[in-house]
C-alpha cells in the first residue's frame, strides 16, 4: 500500500507544482496519478483515506488559488470513487451469491442434507 500511495503523492506534487514546473507535466503524470489511486484503494481500503486527503488537499488549494483545474481534479476523483466501487460490487456480488468464508455455517436449512428414515 506504501508504493501506490508514494506514486500518487510524487504524480500529484509534480502536477501542481510543488515538485518543479507546472508546465512540465504531462498526460503521463496524469495517468499515472489516475492509476496510482485506483491501485491504492483496490490495494487496501484504507486507500481511500489517502485519497480523500490529497482531493481535499487539492480542492483547498484551488479554493485559495481561486482557479480551478479541473483535469485534475478528475483525476484525482474518478479513479477512486471508480475503483471503490468496483470492490463494493465485489463484496455485494460475493454476499449475494453467499460466497463468504462462513458460508457453510450459516447454509440455509434447505441445503442441509438430510437422510430419509428407512421405511418401516
């Protein structure tokens, strides 16, 4: 979860400028920010929060700046609400078709097998 989160933070300083010239960014820091976020919260639900903490950080800075950049600020959200919703699809889809660790503990009576009693 370090790697990810440490790719994301270096792609996004690059694209506000903390780390160097505006202008030298490009697209490719862009995916890589966009990759780099998804990775993170598929990694490890904790991801989230790392990501929540950099589009905030963000969204202040452009509140102060009074300019918002919006390319990245889709960058910086999309990815991560995408990929948690691919995991929260996961776990409904897993629960609803009763694929879970404790499953055959709590199988329903119907998938109990149950021995006839020997006729009399």
């Amino acid at each position: 979860m370090v790697l990810p989160a440490l790719l994301a933070l270096y792609e996004y300083l690059l694209l506000t400028g903390w780390l160097g010239d505006e202008s030298t960014a490009q697209g490719r820091h862009m995916l890589g920010l966009a990759v780099a976020l998804f990775v993170l919260v598929q990694v490890n639900w904790a991801g989230v929060f790392y990501a929540f903490v950099i589009g905030v950080h963000h969204a202040v800075r452009c509140l102060m700046r009074r300019q918002v950049r919006w390319k990245v600020m889709t960058a910086l959200a999309l990815p991560s609400l995408l990929s948690l919703g691919v995991s929260f699809s996961m776990m409904v889809w897993g629960m609803s078709n009763n694929i879970a660790v404790e499953a055959a503990a709590r199988a329903p009576a119907d998938y109990v097998r149950v021995s006839p009693t020997p006729p009399a």
